[in-house]
C-alpha cells in the first residue's frame, strides 16, 4: 500500500486514511468487545451508584469518604433537628446512639433518689390537693 498522506485538488485538501503505516501486531485473531449493558432506567442508575460505591471504598481516610458521601448535596451534610419540647415516639434507640448512652437495670437507685415507698406515699398525698386545685382552674379557664 501507498502512504499517501494529502493531496491538493484545486481549493480542497484531501486526506487519505492510509496516512500513518498500519501494523499487523494491532490485531487480535478473535475480536475483543466491549460487554452489553442494558440501557433501562434501573440497570444505569445501579451502574452509576456502583461506580460512586467503589469510588468512595477507593477512599483512604473516613473525612474523604464522609466528604465524598456528601457532595452530591453540595455543601449539605445528614442533620437533624431536635427539639427538647418535641420528643418522636419510640426514640429511645436514636437518642441513645446520638448522647452515646445506654441504660442499665442496676436495681438499686442512687443515694438522692431512692427512698421508701412510705415516703412516696406521703409526698404523693401533700402534693394531691395542690395538683386537684391546679386542674379545676385550667378546666375552669378553657
């Protein structure tokens, strides 16, 4: 085969594509494809969080995975707003996790606060009429 790199025809260049040698080493004897994906909405949204998976295990110290984790929401980190006046039902495990404590069943209370059931029952009854009282006039106010 000629090497023909261009040629001039009258205002017009043309290029052969013969222009650089072809080797014959640069071909395989049986043809090597890319694998076949498929194209559904699913199968590329899991491709594309397996990718952003393995690029965040690719990470090597918990501050870049944390970053990596959170710039698809730009500037945004997970947050929660907690209120002392709203507690959610049933948030004894998050509020644990959250403070970092954990409950235990000692069986006996501390010093302040453990005293006998006598004493409970008379402080119950000193505080009755006081708490009476203070119902009747919030009912009386509604």
């Amino acid at each position: 085969m000629k090497n023909i790199s261009a040629y001039k025809c009258g205002a017009r260049n043309f290029c052969s594509i013969y222009k650089y040698p072809v080797r014959e080493d640069s071909y395989n004897k049986t043809p090597e494809y890319p694998p076949i994906l498929s194209l559904e909405k699913k199968a590329t949204t899991r491709r594309a969080e397996e990718s952003w998976y393995k690029k965040i295990e690719r990470q090597e110290t918990v501050e870049e995975k944390l970053f990596e984790i959170n710039m698809p929401r730009y500037y945004g980190w997970n947050c929660l707003m907690m209120k002392e006046t709203e507690i959610p039902y049933n948030s004894l495990n998050f509020t644990q996790y959250v403070t970092r404590t954990a409950i235990f069943d000692s069986g006996d209370l501390p010093e302040p606060y453990s005293f006998s059931n006598e004493l409970a029952k008379q402080l119950a009854s000193s505080v009755k009429a006081c708490l009476k009282e203070e119902i009747s006039f919030q009912m009386a106010i509604q």
